[in-house]
C-alpha cells in the first residue's frame, strides 16, 4: 500500500502526561507485542537490521535445511538454524559469495531479491532492481549453481531479463507441485514476456463500457491489461508458459495438497469509498484464469463471467506472502490452511480450504498480529516449523520462529486429497487449454451450461483455444440460454467484427424472464464485449438490443443496474438518463451488499492496529460515500442525449455533494474527473452555469483536493528530533505567524484529535497548557517517537477473543456484559460493544493512535509556526511571539 500524504496527529502527547504508562517485558519485546492462539510458542531468532544486514524480504531452505534470506536492498545470506527447544541460542550466518567475487571484495554478487527457491541443485533467484552502482543486475529469473563443490554460487545464469521492478516488479518463484517446474509471479508494474504458451488467450484488452477515468495522482496510469501474471517455467529457463493474469500486485501464491494454486492478491487503497475498490483476497487461480484487474476504474466486478471471483475477500492491508501448512507441525486443521500475510496490519491470517465443487470456500482466523509487525515473506522449514520475517522498505527486521506445543496431534495423517467430481472435470477441461485440439469442442461445449461457474469458465477457455472456424456457427445454432451466453462471451473474445449482427441476433431470441439473475447479468456482460470487440451496434440492430434490455431497467438489484446501465447508456437508450438518476435517490439500493466485494474482515479493526495505513480507513468511516451512486454518477457521464434542465441539475448538483464525502487519497480526483467528462456533453452555453453547480469552486486546481484554509507548502523532508530542534530553536520570533500557525494546527489534523482552549476532540491530552509545561523537545519528541511510551489513558487496547481474532479499540466504557470500544479517531461517538463472555484476554497496545511522520509534510518555517501556535495554547498574544519569550525553553 501507499503510504497517505496527511497524517494523523493522534494521542500520543506521551511524555507530557503524568499518568501510568504502559510496559512491556524489557527482556523480550518482541515477542511481547504478538498475540498467538492457544498452544503456540513463538521465538525471536534474529534482528538482520540490528546486525547491518538490512531488511529481509525472501527466504527459502536448501537440501541441507539451511535457510537462505535476501536483504531487499542487499545480498544474499544463509543461517543455520539452531534446534528447536535450543534456548536463546543464534542462528550462524554468512554472507553469501556469489559469482567472481575475490575475498575482501564488497561487492553484491547476488541480492535485492523478492523471491528464493532452491530447487534442481540450483538456487533460483527473483531479482527485483533497476541496476545501479551498487548491484548490477536488472530484473530477471537468475539460477546460481555451485560446479565445483565449494558450498558457493559462482555460476551465475540469467534465465529471462523482465521489465518491471519496484513493489509491484517481479515476486515470488515456487516449485511446481510436481517438483518438474517453477512457477512465478509478478505484480502489474511488470510487463508479460514474450511467452512460448498462453494458457490464458493473449488477445487481452480493458474490455470495459464504463467511462475509463485513470488515478488523478498517476498510479498505474501506463499500466493495461492483462496486470500482474503468473508463469510456469522449466527448470532450465528456456519454456515460459503464461498460466494466469488480472491480478493487481499479488506477490506470491502456493499449492495445496490438490495440487490447486493460489495467491493473494492486494487492494488500491486509494480507491477506498469508490465502487471499482477491491478487497486483497484469496484467489483459486485455476488454468487460464483471469482476475479483472485493469488501470483506475476499469477494475471488473467479480461477476463477470470472463472472469474469476476470489475464494475469500479479506479486507485493506498489502499481501507480501502465501504458504500452505502441508508441511507443517501444527494440528490437522492448520495443515489443510494458507497462511496469508499482510505487511500494513500486521496480521498473518489461516485460511482453512473446503472443497466447493470445483473450488474452494474458505474460513479465516487471525493466526498471529502484532502492532507493528511488517510481515514480509515465510515458510514452513524441514523441521515443521513455521519461520517469518519481518521488515522491507529499510525497516527494522527481524527472524522469527513458530512452534505448536499444545496437546493436539501434529503427527501427518495420510490421505489422498478430497477431489470432487465438479474439480476432476475442471481438470479434464483444462487438458484443452494447450492449444488446438480435435477433441477440445466435443469435450467443452456441453460443459457450458454446467451450474458450476469454475467448470464453465474452464469450458469456455478451452472452447476459445480452438479455430473459431470449428465452433463459430454451433453459437448460433445453439438453443441452451446458458451455453448460447457463454459461447457468445467467447465469439465476441475470439471472433470476427463481421459477425457482429448474426451474434447480437441469436442473444435476442433468448427468453430474458426466463434466465436467472446470474444469468442476466452475464448475458449484459456478452452484449457489453460485443460492443467492445466487435463495435457499437448500429440501425436496426441497435434498436432491437434496447427494445430487448430496456423493459428490465431499472431491475431489482444492484448488480443487474450494473450491467443493464452499462449497455443501455451507452446506446443512449431512451429514457435511461431519467431512470438512473431515479435510481441515483436510493440510498441502500436492494443487492449493494452482493457485489461480492464484502470482506472478512471488518474495515473498523483495522484502524487502530496501524494508523499511518488506517487513516484514510478512518476518514471513509467517518463519511461513507455512497458507492452505487458513484457508480452511476460515472457511467451517466458518457450520456450524450436525454437530458432536460432539470435532470441536468440534479445530476450536477449530486457531483458538489458527491465532494463532501470521504475516501482514499484519489476519491476526490475521481469524482472531479467523471464531472468533467460529464461537462463535456453540456452545450457550451452553459458550461459556467453547470461548472460551478458541480462544485468546481470547491476544488484546488487539480481537482484532486478540496480547497482548505491551508496546504503545507514544504517542500518536507523526514525530520528527526536533532534537525527538527535545530530548525525550530533557530527560529526568529519576529518571522512567527500566528494565522499560519493556527491554519497548519488544522490542516495536519491536530484538531480532530486533540482540544485547545475549549474546541476541538477529545480522544488525545488537551493542549491549551502544553506551552506552560514543556520545551520544544518535549514536544517534538513526542510527535516523532509517538510509540515511546503511551498514556493509559489515551492507549488503545488488544481484546484477544475465544474465536482466536482479536479487535483493537480505545475502552471507552463498560458494565456487566460489554465493553464499549472506540475504534475510528474521526468518529470516537461510535462505539462498537465487545461481549465480556467471548475475550479471552486484553492489554494495551504498545502502538499509539498518533502515528509518526506528522511533521515531515512541513518546511523548517511551517514547522516553527506549528510548534509556536501549540506552545501558545492558541493565544496570540502569548509570550512566544513576543521578543524575549519562551520559545527555546
């Protein structure tokens, strides 16, 4: 995730307050600070960033069980491991000597890596670099191979350079489950190599009706489909074939006992209150899958028969690792689970998997948090436990052991694994998405209309590996609705424009009352590729596609509006503009919850585990946009006809409300964005009268913020308590302004946490006598370091629960049967009831509400105003700005 450019100036005026703090055990905090299930022991092995190491961000095992780490931004190590039930015995590590490199030479013969694996006597390497002075090797798959025994890597082969690098560049490399291949994973900051096999059909395009508006702020803006992309690759380097695609920045998948692969994909923070935001979730990433990912908006809905939902939406956060627990010394249950980290929260979560036709449903427990605890990569070692780091982006790092010790079995119980008979088919299917196959067609199409959509999605991908001249005209003799649906999906995928009329007509003579409302909306879906692949509909033929959809719209939920609005305003259909709008009063449309966007985890748990990333969590929750409206608000900005004076003002002045509502960093962009498409349907006329109705007054000049008393100016930098005195103690009190320093107290958000003279919250120390009391260095110290000790007054608690989660909130209150916890800063009135009878245990959080990072938007001067108006308790007449004052004490 992306860190948020405002930040939050919470309750951490630490140092300041008499009341007890808190503490952790002096011997071992870092152990202290994670919360484990019953039966599990956990050991902190070593801390590489302690050592001048750097940040760990892969590992694996070798033949000989040793572990082999990589320094994000350094070079590779190996660690023998001590025994487990050693005591505090350390690993022993060495610097790996890779290639040429002479003894005494500095050099980094082999690093920066984000995936290890070793397999093949070989020790195959991700790179993930632009190259530089310091290494240089580019991105690629690189294969290190020790020919002469010396227990070093000085064969170095680059297998296949890749473009891409950064946190969305080239990932993980994981063995086969066969153990003949590798497989790896990029994000979508990576481009796709030229491949010898696509299992996934290459012709990929956004494929999307929705007005494409890409990030305001630039993210991903050049990146298109197919997104990030995993591969299998044999173990010489030389055949690459393309498996899957349409993932955002998933970083690494893993097997189960089935032989079925996963990953964990992530989420675009930025995109929080929009209705294209998509949770980081567990996808089943089957033969040819596709996950929808495209640039901005374009994102499809897990409901597009063209591709694939997730197995398990889980919440924000940024995925960095996914193993399964075959290999695990942990009870049964923990064997049959992904273990799926997440770097922002903290949080490794245990998915158990249960067979679900041809694929799986799942359960999530949070099997290990800590506040902060920026999970990187991890494994299960030979010895069945579970090893993990933490770190990247040059934070602290550190290497830590998992063991269960319970009274459950951890003795393996052999048993094939459950294969139902909807997954044997899938995987009879997906013997046909090599390529052309005289038995393909016979095999698939029939496959079409089953009620299991993994099975059908198989189907269609194997159907679309054939010469359409074999399958083109059995879509228009075909009488099944469902199989007619989906072979037309594929026709529009794979087929020529000219066939554009024939194919529209054998989908209108389906019986749309007939046809389920999973049904409907994929027969939407066919009609909107066809649109896209083969070209707008044009004369009778248009006419005959609104004479067909235009009776259902508006339909009963949100998700067949979704798709009948997507090709009914695009083909101006009559009356569709007065109809959305209608739609556009509903506050809680009936289905907006069933988009198959909702998540496991409660968004509000989130905030307080780790403020820097939950702010722009709090900000939403604090006023939820309304995400349908927003929907439709985009899409009636492409409508060119229908529109009267007074649906015009109504739409437009949705779009000045649309602006007092709270989301990621780009929502406002967004929104600006889709007014400004919309403009540009306005007759010329009228463009300052609607302009202005549509809120642009409201808006700073790139429409990506709204226009505040005051924005830093900067330029910032990443103060530290030495340069940040030095700055404000230098500081002329002649050059202090009082109005500046008021306007930056507001726009870094001191006032929505904390009072000063009778105004502002209440969930952080009251400021108005902070001057009276403590020097410059007090109070810096306390708005850098904000974890270095916490008030029990303003501390949030860890509620452990007997379900094995656990919910972080600020104790407000409670009685016999609740405890009443605040969990959002920006809404502290809102309080969640926690049962007394379902915690196991609860302690305070070591982790303040504040989070560090407040001042480093400001220059030396903002930064000097800012500290003079909290010294003047929000006086202008106080000493501080008059000669000879306090401000240096």
């Amino acid at each position: 995730m992306v860190v948020a450019a405002i930040v939050l100036l919470g309750t951490s005026w630490i140092t300041m307050q008499e009341a007890a703090t808190t503490t952790v055990d002096p011997q071992n905090p870092k152990i202290d600070k994670l919360k484990l299930l019953p039966g599990f022991k956990a050991e902190h092995l070593y801390s590489p960033s302690e050592n001048k190491m750097g940040s760990w961000v892969a590992m694996t095992f070798d033949d000989k069980g040793r572990m082999i780490t990589s320094d994000q931004y350094g070079s590779l190590y190996r660690l023998e491991l001590p025994p487990i039930g050693s005591g505090s015995s350390q690993p022993k590590i060495e610097k790996l000597k890779v290639g040429n490199v002479q003894p005494g030479d500095t050099t980094i013969g082999m690093g920066y890596a984000q995936g290890l694996l070793y397999a093949f006597n070989s020790l195959y390497v991700m790179v993930n670099n632009r190259e530089n002075k310091n290494f240089g090797k580019g991105s690629g798959l690189y294969r290190l191979q020790d020919t002469n025994g010396d227990d070093q890597f000085e064969t170095v082969t680059l297998l296949k350079a890749l473009k891409g690098e950064g946190e969305h560049g080239p990932h993980s490399i994981k063995l086969s489950p066969d153990k003949k291949s590798l497989y790896v994973i990029a994000g979508n900051h990576t481009d796709v190599p030229q491949m010898d096999a696509y299992r996934l059909p290459s012709n990929w395009k956004e494929d999307n009706l929705f007005p494409q508006i890409k990030d305001p702020r630039g993210h991903a803006n050049d990146r298109m489909a197919p997104g990030g992309w995993i591969a299998n690759v044999d173990p010489e380097g030389k055949r690459w074939e393309l498996m899957a695609a349409g993932f955002r920045n998933a970083f690494d998948i893993a097997f189960n006992e089935a032989g079925d692969m996963f990953a964990y994909d992530s989420d675009m923070e930025w995109d929080f209150g929009l209705p294209w935001y998509r949770p980081t979730r567990i996808c089943h990433v089957t033969s040819g899958a596709e996950f929808g990912w495209r640039t901005g908006n374009g994102k499809w809905l897990p409901s597009n028969p063209d591709n694939l939902p997730p197995v398990l939406n889980i919440g924000q956060g940024s995925p960095t690792n996914l193993v399964y627990g075959d290999n695990a010394r942990f009870p049964q249950r923990y064997r049959q689970s992904l273990f799926a980290f997440d770097w922002s929260f903290g949080i490794i979560y245990s998915i158990y998997l249960k067979p679900k036709g041809a694929t799986y449903e799942a359960e999530r427990e949070e099997f290990i948090s800590g506040s902060p605890l920026p999970l990187t990569d991890g494994m299960f070692g030979p010895d069945g436990a579970l090893y993990f780091l933490t770190g990247g982006r040059r934070l602290e790092s550190d290497l830590y052991r998992i063991t269960y010790t319970g009274t459950e079995s951890v003795a393996p119980v052999a048993k094939a694994p459950v294969l139902t008979k909807e997954h044997q088919l899938r995987t009879q299917l997906e013997q046909y998405h090599h390529g052309a196959n005289p038995a393909a067609i016979a095999a698939a199409w029939p496959n079409l209309n089953s009620p299991d959509r993994f099975v059908r999605y198989a189907a269609r991908i194997a159907v679309e590996h054939q010469p359409v001249a074999q399958w083109q005209d059995k879509v228009f003799t075909e009488t099944d609705p469902q199989r007619l649906i989906q072979s037309a999906v594929a026709l529009a995928r794979q087929g020529d424009a000219s066939q554009k009329s024939k194919l529209l007509n054998a989908l209108l003579k389906i019986n749309y009352g007939q046809l389920s409302e999973a049904q409907q909306f994929d027969l939407c879906r066919a009609f909107e590729l066809i649109c896209l692949r083969m070209g707008m509909p044009e004369g009778a033929d248009k006419d005959r596609v609104i004479a067909y959809l235009n009776p259902h719209y508006p339909a009963k939920t949100a998700l067949m509006n979704r798709g009948l609005s997507r090709v009914l305003i695009s083909l101006d259909a009559p009356g569709v503009v007065n109809k959305t709008l209608a739609l556009m009063d509903i506050k809680d449309e009936p289905g907006s919850h069933d988009l198959g966007l909702e998540t496991a985890t409660a968004s509000s748990d989130l905030i307080l585990r780790n403020p820097q990333y939950g702010l722009d969590i709090a900000k939403m929750l604090e006023k939820v946009p309304p995400l349908q409206q927003t929907f439709y608000a985009v899409m009636l900005s492409r409508a060119d006809a229908g529109w009267t004076p007074e649906l015009r003002n109504k739409y437009f002045t949705w779009f000045a409300n649309g602006f007092k509502f709270q989301g990621g960093r780009s929502y406002i962009g967004f929104i600006d964005r889709a007014r400004k498409l919309a403009l540009a349907h306005v007759p010329k006329d009228q463009f300052d009268k609607y302009n202005k109705l549509s809120g642009a007054d409201l808006l700073t000049t790139s429409g990506n913020d709204i226009v505040s008393d005051y924005s830093p100016k900067g330029p910032g930098r990443q103060w530290k308590l030495d340069n940040a005195l030095a700055a404000v103690d230098t500081g002329l009190v002649a050059s202090l302004d009082f109005d500046r320093g008021r306007k930056i107290y507001s726009a870094v958000l001191c006032s929505r946490c904390h009072s000063m003279g009778g105004q502002g919250g209440d969930i952080g120390p009251d400021l108005t006598q902070l001057g009276t009391r403590f020097s410059n260095k007090d109070i810096l110290e306390a708005i850098i370091n904000p974890d270095k000790a916490i008030s029990d007054q303003y501390a949030s608690t860890i509620f452990t629960l007997k379900n094995g989660q656990s919910v972080l909130g600020r104790l407000v209150s409670e009685d016999k049967v609740n405890y009443s916890i605040s969990q959002n800063p920006f809404a502290p009135d809102f309080l969640r009831k926690v049962p007394k009878k379902d915690v196991v245990s609860k302690k305070n959080s070591t982790v303040s509400i504040m989070l560090p990072g407040l001042i480093n938007s400001l220059n030396p001067g903002e930064l000097t105003d800012l500290i003079a108006y909290l010294k003047s308790g929000g006086k202008q007449d106080s000493d501080v700005y008059k000669a000879g004052g306090s401000k240096g004490k």
